[in-house]
C-alpha cells in the first residue's frame, strides 16, 4: 500500500499556495505521489486521496478562497512532529 502522512498534502498546498483548484489538487496529488496513494494522519487511520481534501477543509488545515483555489488556512497550525 501507498500510504503517507496527510501533512505531505498541508506542505503541497504551502509551496503552490492559491494554484490548485480542488480538481486540480486530487489530480497533482496522484501524479506527484501515485494514483494509489492513501493518507494517514495522527490517528493513523488510513483513507483515499479522494477524502484528503474534505478531511484538510474539516480541520480548518486549507480553505478554498473566494476565487475557488485552495490555499493553507490562515489559522492553520501544524503539528510540532510534522514541521518541516
């Protein structure tokens, strides 16, 4: 199985800041990481990339702006084992 961290998405979203429209993010997640790939984040629990950008929006991690592009929450605090 493909897996890693959900925070490699939080970092993805930080350096292309405002590029990716919600489309475009699952389709660059699968081209940089694999058409295969499954998340895990804290709890360890794995899920399809499909879900990775609902699970990011429903921690308040990434919001799409007004323009309809995905960038880090302003608010957004990653966890001290996850910096980077």
């Amino acid at each position: 199985m493909n897996t890693t961290h959900i925070h490699e998405v939080i970092f993805l979203v930080q350096d292309n800041d405002g590029v990716f429209t919600p489309e475009t993010l699952v389709d660059t997640i699968a081209e940089k990481m694999g058409a295969d790939i499954q998340f895990t984040s804290c709890s360890g629990v794995p899920f399809p990339k499909d879900e990775a950008l609902q699970f990011l929006l429903d921690r308040n991690k990434v919001i799409v702006n007004a323009t309809g592009n995905v960038e880090v929450h302003p608010s957004m605090k990653m966890c001290d084992s996850h910096l980077r």
